[in-house]
C-alpha cells in the first residue's frame, strides 16, 4: 500500500511516505518510507532541513507486544555549515504483562532545535506501565531520559531526567480524576553549561463526558 501524511506547524514542515510495505505474518507489516522535514526559524538563526530513509516494522511482534519501530539514516542539512548524519530509529511498544497491567516505552533518536535556535540531536528513552489495583483505580509511573547534543562548533550535551507517578480514580462512566506527582531535573553540559534545575510537579486533574 501506499499512504502519506503532512503535518504543517508555525516553523517547520514534514512530510513523510511509507513508499512499500508488505505482510510478514497477519499481525505484523513490513516497510520502508522517507520522510522529509523543513525548519524555517523566525528568529535568525540557522534553518535546516532534514531527511530520513528508513525501514520499518509495525503490528504484534510477539503475544501481548505491540508497537512500531523504524530504524533507518537520518541527516539534517542547515543553511549554513556541515551537515550532519546519525542512525535514526523510532519505537513505541506496548507489552501487556496481564489484562489489567501494561508496559509501554518508547526509544528515538531525532533531530530538533533548543529554544536558543541552536541545532540539536535529541536521543529519547522513556518507559512506564499502568496497573489496574481495583475496578475503578488504577495506579502507574515513568521514567524519562533525554540527551541533547548540539550540534555547534563547542558541541556538549545536556541530561534531562524525568520521574513520575500518578493513580487515577474511575467515579463513573463519564467522571474521572487523575493526581500525579513529577519530578524533572536537568545536568547541563552544552551550551548552557550553567543551566542546570531541579524541579517538582505537582498536579490534579478531573474531567467529565457527555
């Protein structure tokens, strides 16, 4: 088959296209796609533009596992200066441990921009799971880890961490509450070598359907 998809944000564009694919069992697809991305910054620093050609695997890789992974070359080219060109992968799984826990976690090294407009290569790992302890509660966490390189002359990296926990209560049907607890810290080592912050969250949370 054949499908695209254009996302259209204030400072970039992306497109990308699973160009072929075929069935490797009834629940798992093979593939392969390109995606391209343009970053226009309103700011004066460096726009870029960035290409992705990678292979890809989506549906049930094993009983109770599920998700989709892409791994293929990734480079960004900016206006001004070298390029630069890493291994780009990105996945999302899904494993459910009993029909009322479950794992996801999710991997990707991609490219992207600091809020300085400086160039970046962001590799991200986040994993958690979710547990239903009664009917109606349920009770999860997560952890988070985030490496940002930039990509400058001086080049460095920053660390950013990030822990959370959360329950969440079922009232009925269409009430529900959610209250959680965020811990995030950052050790600098880039361009904001100075820059590091620890910090919590805490936050409640209800909604209601009609």
């Amino acid at each position: 088959f054949f499908s695209s998809r254009r996302r259209h944000t204030r400072c970039s564009r992306d497109w990308s296209s699973d160009v072929c694919s075929s069935d490797l069992s009834p629940k798992l697809a093979l593939g392969a796609g390109y995606r391209y991305r343009s970053t226009d910054l309103a700011t004066g620093t460096t726009d870029s533009k960035d290409n992705y050609l990678y292979f890809a695997a989506d549906g049930e890789f094993a009983p109770s596992l599920r998700g989709k992974i892409t791994v293929g070359l990734n480079e960004r080219k900016p206006d001004r200066g070298s390029k630069d060109t890493s291994l780009g992968f990105e996945a999302q799984l899904s494993y459910e441990v009993t029909p009322k826990t479950r794992v996801t976690g999710s991997l990707s090294n991609d490219y992207g921009v600091a809020g300085t407009g400086t160039n970046q290569r962001n590799l991200n790992f986040r994993v958690g799971g979710d547990s239903e302890v009664e009917s109606t509660w349920t009770v999860g966490a997560s952890f988070a880890y985030r490496q940002m390189t930039y990509l400058t002359t001086t080049g460095g990296s920053d660390d950013y961490y990030e822990l959370e926990a959360h329950v969440a209560k079922k009232w009925t049907d269409s009430i529900k509450t959610r209250a959680g607890l965020t811990h995030r810290f950052l050790r600098a080592g880039g361009v904001r070598a100075s820059g590091n912050f620890d910090n919590t969250v805490f936050a409640v949370a209800a909604s209601v359907r009609f």
